[in-house]
C-alpha cells in the first residue's frame, strides 16, 4: 500500500507524464526555457488564491495577486487559464513544472 507520499509523488509524475505527452512539452523544448521560465511558471501556479494580503511593514499591508507578481510571463501556453482549476491540482502541476526544471538542470 501506498503512502500518502508516495501517491502524491505518482500525481506528481502523472501530471509531468501529460504535460508531455498532451501538451508536447518534451525535455528538448525545456532545454529552450533558459530563464526561470519553468520555476516562475510553478511558483505562478503554487501562488494562494488571489488576493493575498502581505504584511510589508508592521503597520502596512499590501494586497498581492499572482498575476500582480507575474504580470507579463513568457510562457507559450495561456498559463493564466489554468489557474481556473482548484488549488490542490495547481499545486500538483507546479510540481511537475519544478520536475521539469530540475530535469532540465541535470541536462546541462
């Protein structure tokens, strides 16, 4: 039987498995990604439900959006559409976007 880490890791290889093979992302096109791409793709994805409120000082608070923090990604998918979905399976792609990068680093 499986651990509950375990399954989320198998989630997480699934998810990276259909961002292959659904959207084509290989590792060949990866390689191209050379600045962040990958990383702010998941931290846009892994980014709480809009708004966020950050405390800046101790008596300011600043109210934050995910597309306030990536406003103008380079990205060749409509990534914005995806953050339609609950937070839990944008977590789980987000990670398989960090597998993506990670993959990507040991290529080099």
């Amino acid at each position: 039987m499986l651990s509950k880490t375990e399954w989320i890791l198998r989630e997480v290889a699934h998810e990276r498995e259909r961002q292959q093979e659904k959207f084509g992302y290989t590792p060949e096109q990866d390689d191209g990604w050379r600045q962040n791409e990958l990383t702010e793709a998941a931290c846009y994805m892994a980014w709480p439900e809009d708004p966020v409120s950050l405390v800046v000082t101790d008596d300011s608070i600043v109210e934050i959006r995910a597309s306030d923090m990536f406003p103008e990604a380079s990205w060749d998918v409509d990534i914005h559409t995806w953050r339609d979905r609950p937070y839990r399976e944008r977590l789980v792609i987000a990670a398989a976007l960090l597998v993506a990068e990670i993959e990507r680093l040991d290529r080099m």
